[in-house]
C-alpha cells in the first residue's frame, strides 16, 4: 500500500508539471464538445482543484474501491495516462455547452427552508390562483438537491377521475434551458411554504420548445390517504390524450452495445450507468427512490425520486413503475451525477450503488410505495465460466421475483451478458450449457446439458443461441396453465470450447449383404469443420430369427431419427410442441432434460417398405444403437442390406 501511495503522489507531481506547461501555451476558453466533463467541481472552469481530484483517482482501475467512471475520461475501464492527456486538453478551459453560446445555467444550491413534511390538500390547491410559484425538489448534479421553480397552472379533474392531478408549468431557466423535466426526475415533490402539494409525474407527449407544462399526482393519492385507482382504470387513462407517465429510466452496468443490440426485450431500453462505492446520502423527498430488478456485474434498475417519506415508509414515482400491484422488489441506492439534454428527452445520469436500502411493496396508479429497513429475499444465480484458455470465472446475480417472462429475460442477460463483454466473436468455437436450477413449488430440477455448434462457430451467435434456448426453456416452464413454477435458485456451468464440434454425415459403409445372426459393423464418416476427419464405427448383432428380406439401414443423430424410448422425440432443444400430447410437470423435466440427443450417433434397421408382405413384422426399427460422439450433428444416411437366411 505503501509503495502504491509513493507511485501515485510522483504520478501528481508530474501531472502537475505537465498542466502548468501545458496551461501557458493554450487558451483560456473551448466548449467541450464531447462526452466527458473535467470539470469535477462544478465550478465551469477545469483548474487546480479538479487537477486534485483526478491526481486522488489517478491509477485506479475498475474493479478497486476509489474507482469512479467520472474521472475515466474515456471509458475504458482505467483512469490512467490517456485519461490525463484528455484532462490536460481542457485544463484551464471555461466549460459550457454549445447552445447559442450560453454558459450552463446551474442551480443556486440555496434550499428553500421550509419543512415538506405537512401536506397540502386538494382542497387547499383549489384555492389558490393561476401563476402561484411552486418548487420541484430533486437531486440534481453531484448528489446535490436543487429547488427549481415551477408556476401553477390549474386543476385538472377529467384525466385521471376521480383523481385530480395539478397542472404546472416549468419557468425555472435551468429547467427551460435543460428542456423540461429530465426522465429520472418522475416522483420529485412539488411544494410551497405551506408543505407538499404532490408529484411529479406526467408531461405531453411532444414538447420540443418551452412553455413546457407537466402534471403532478397529488400527495394525498401519492401516500394513498384517499385510496386507489383500480389497474384496470389504467388501461383507459392517458390512452389518446397526448400526455403520458414521465418515462422511468432503466439504468444498467455491465452491458455493451453489441448485447443491447441483439435484444428485443425491455433490456434493449437499459442505458448504461457506473457502479460506485459513494452511498447516496438519505431517501429524504428529492433523493434517487432506485429500485433494482437484478443485482450483480449486470444490475438493472429503475430510477424515479422520493416523493414523500413518513417514517421508515416511502413513496415515490407519482405514477406507476410497471403496475405490477403488490411487489417485493429491493430499494437500493443511486447518486445523481447530473442531468443530460437530449433531442429526444432530457435524462438524468446516475451512478448505482448496490446496497439494497429496503423494499419497494406497491405499485399501482398514483405512485409506488414500499418500506425502509431489510430488503427482499432475491434469487441467486451462480454462474461459473471456463473459457477456453482454460481460465475459469464465478460470478453470483441476485434477481428480484417478477412476472415469468420478465424472470427468463433477466436470468438469460445474468449469464451471457457477463459472457459477451469477455470474448471476441472468435470463429471456430462452441458452448456447452449445463443447468441445476430448482424451483419452489416441486423438488424437480431443471438440469440440463446442451452443446452448442454451427458450422463456423462464431462465438457471440452462439452465446445468443444458448440465452434463447435457456429463456424459451424457463418461459414454458413458468407460465403453464396447469401448474406454472417459481424459481428458487440456479447454477449454471458454461464452457467456451476451442474448436467447432459441428459435425456433418457425409458417407455410412457397411456389408450390403449379411447373414441373420450375424454382426453387422458399420463406419460414419464426419465432416467436422471443412474436412473429413472423423470415422464413428459401431457394430450390432443381427436377431437369427430376423426373416431374410431388405432392410434399410439409417445413421442419424437421435435428434433426427427419433428416440426408441417411450415419449422421444426429434426436437434438439427441447421446445414445447404445441400440438403434441398433453404431459405433467415431471413429463416436462423428463422431457427438456434428457441427455443431448443432437450429439448422440444413431445406426438403426428397418424393414424396407417393399418387403412389408412379411404380415405382421413389426416394420419399426429392427435393431439399433447409439453413441456419443460429442458432436452437434447434422444430415443423415441410408444403405439397403439385403439379410439372407442362415
């Protein structure tokens, strides 16, 4: 520790002199045009002090405690010569943004005395006239709360009855400059000297210049002293108004662009955040109210603001996450590094710490409420990666109990999401997936073994291939009309193999010719890759009451052929078919967790069809056998031979 503390303050010196040469051949003022920000102070000049900052951050990487994504200027996981030079080009520079020459119009970080805790009625609201100010409350850059001006408009009674909502419009030049409220911001208290009026909640669905008008739910629906809406009611609500829930963000680390690309679920919506180790300062009304779906390298979670707190309980949002109605979902803690004007909506950026703060216990119309304290029991999937370099990985994800879907999804992006942001899209590979994931109704387990392999083998189609298979499996297996399951936990192994094991049956030999109760030998040959280099031989003996006759024989995977088994069948990854036969939980198990039949080589005789005058042979398969090869296979082979008496 020592010598890494001797290294880091040499580092500063000679970052310092580096700046202070650098400071006199450069000019005082640019406009940052790209996506960071030095100045880490705020103060709209990048100086001395956030020279002292970066120098403290200086040599951290992902992964350590003091780590923080602010001061890795460009992203790449170290805060370390490169993110210095970036630094260096903006030092002594004025920081604003490139809007009509402006500087950046920044809170006062004055806030206002007065106590949020008494609630202000609808009644009172009635009263007062159009163009009374009112303050929105909500943390604003650097963990820092803000008050920002608001101007009352009217009551509105016919949008969501028989709940009002207030109309309000943005006057503050922060808010007009930033184009409205940010996405982030749903749930922020709107108040006077007199105590909460509401929440933040809804805008037009289009506002593109100022004025810009929102409306807020107000705190007697928000703590639900005047009851609930139904969630049927939300079905009819805003539907064809042109006003719409402010949009709740879903935050997310330890995604990359490729695996947000390829997925069309809700996880395609996630933006990315940091992870930090700075705890959010309290839940007081205008803090982050964070509430997470997963928690792990890949954390997802919604960030909406505290409305209200009244004890350990706490309300937010001011309108509904995902009307989910009664949820155990976990609070856990975010800090708000500041909001970003976007074309299409103005966000706030966060950082995510993962210490689960309580749990979130409603969600309906007005708002979502839940309780401060101990969080919610989660489910644990451990996932242990072996790369092919031989080097292993575990990593442990904790998901929040959500509807089956939703569920399959985020198990799916816990285990390949980490896999994706790892390895190249390398040809030549292939993936086995090995489940034991138990669930709370019944002692069955899902365990599962599937090779994955294409004729190319390009890593990352794989890896899409094997999340499919597994979320599809789970899908079926939570949502049956008969008798659907709850996961308890998983553990799954997944293996990066460095070689396609994609074979193709290109030829079968063996004698045309035999004797009954003799033993007839046969020899598969394999294309594995783009040549033939693999020969499968397998030998059975022929029954000596088998009447002489001609008899094909096939060589398949059992995945092609079929199993000999009672209830096989041909399918390689174990879909539900619709149209088959009715079958129980245990059938389902029985059924998705038989051995891969798509890497087991099967040779079996049937009686040729034109030798079917022999009454009641049974023209099925004769004789068969089986063997693992190891290899996903494709294609298949047929012979005649021709068995003559003894």
């Amino acid at each position: 520790m020592r010598k890494r503390r001797f290294y880091t303050c040499v580092a500063q010196a000679l970052i310092f002199v580096c700046l202070s040469i650098f400071f006199l051949i450069q000019p005082l003022q640019s406009a940052l045009q790209s996506g960071f920000n030095p100045d880490f102070d705020g103060s709209g000049v990048v100086d001395f002090p956030d020279f002292l900052q970066f120098a403290d951050k200086f040599g951290f990487s992902r992964g350590d405690a003091a780590y923080e994504v602010r001061y890795d200027l460009n992203g790449d996981g170290e805060i370390a010569f490169n993110d210095f030079l970036l630094f260096v080009e903006h030092f002594g520079k004025s920081v604003f943004v490139d809007r009509d020459t402006e500087d950046i119009v920044r809170p006062t970080g004055e806030l206002k005395p007065w106590d949020l805790s008494p609630i202000v009625s609808v009644e009172s609201v009635r009263s007062m006239p159009t163009g009374t100010p009112v303050f929105l409350r909500t943390e604003f850059a650097n963990g820092q709360l803000a008050d920002l001006e608001m101007t009352f408009i009217q009551v509105v009674d016919d949008f969501l009855p028989p709940m009002p909502v207030y109309m309000v419009e943005a006057s503050d030049p922060v808010l007009i400059q930033l184009g409205g409220i940010a996405q982030g911001m749903s749930g922020s208290p709107i108040f006077t000297e007199q105590g909460t009026w509401g929440a933040i909640a809804y805008g037009f669905s289009s506002q593109d210049s100022p004025p810009y008008y929102f409306f807020a739910t107000p705190i007697e629906w928000v703590i639900g002293d005047k009851g609930v809406i139904p969630l049927t009611k939300r079905t009819a609500t805003w539907r064809g108004s042109g006003i719409s829930p402010l949009v709740i963000p879903l935050l997310g680390t330890g995604f990359n662009r490729i695996s947000q690309s390829n997925d069309p679920s809700l996880l395609s919506e996630v933006m990315s955040a940091g992870k930090t180790q700075q705890h959010q300062s309290s839940f007081e009304a205008g803090r982050p109210l964070t509430v997470a779906l997963m928690l792990g390298e890949v954390t997802i979670a919604a960030l909406g603001t505290v409305s209200y707190l009244n004890g350990n309980r706490i309300y937010g949002f001011g309108h509904p996450m995902d009307g989910l109605g009664m949820v155990e979902l976990p609070i856990i803690e975010a800090v708000v590094l500041g909001p970003i004007s976007n074309l299409s909506a103005p966000f706030k950026f966060a950082t995510l710490n993962q210490t689960v703060r309580g749990t979130l216990t409603e969600d309906r119309l007005p708002a979502v409420r839940g309780v401060l304290g101990e969080g919610p029991e989660l489910i644990p999937v451990k996932s242990t990666y072996t790369f092919s370099s031989g080097y292993v990985l575990e990593l442990t994800h904790r998901l929040a109990t959500l509807d089956p879907y939703t569920t399959a999804d985020l198990v799916a992006e816990a285990l390949f999401s980490p896999l994706v942001n790892r390895v190249e899209d390398e040809p030549n590979h292939s993936v086995r997936v090995r489940t034991n994931i138990s669930f709370v109704e019944t002692d069955s387990i899902l365990a599962r073994s599937r090779l994955y392999a294409e004729p190319e083998g390009q890593l990352l189609s794989l890896i899409f291939n094997a999340s499919a298979d597994l979320g599809g499996i789970l899908s079926q297996l939570m949502t049956r009309d008969d008798y659907a399951v709850q996961m308890r936990e998983a553990e799954i192994h997944i293996d990066m193999l460095p070689e396609s094991r994609f074979g193709k049956i290109v030829g079968v030999a063996a004698d045309t010719i035999i004797s009954a109760g003799s033993t007839l030998s046969v020899a598969t040959s394999l294309r594995v890759g783009r040549r033939e280099d693999r020969e499968i031989e397998m030998a059975f003996s022929i029954p000596d009451t088998l009447p002489a006759g001609v008899y094909q024989l096939e060589v398949g995977s059992v995945a092609t052929l079929g199993s000999d088994s009672a209830g096989g069948g041909g399918d390689p990854f174990g879909f539900f078919d619709p149209f088959g036969r009715d079958e129980t939980l245990e059938d389902f198990f029985v059924r998705v967790n038989r051995i891969d039949e798509n890497v087991i080589l099967k040779a079996r005789l049937t009686l040729s069809g034109e030798d079917s005058f022999f009454g009641d042979q049974n023209t099925d398969t004769i004789v068969s056998m089986e063997k693992d090869v190891d290899l996903f296979l494709e294609g298949s082979q047929m012979l005649r031979i021709y068995v003559v008496g003894n």
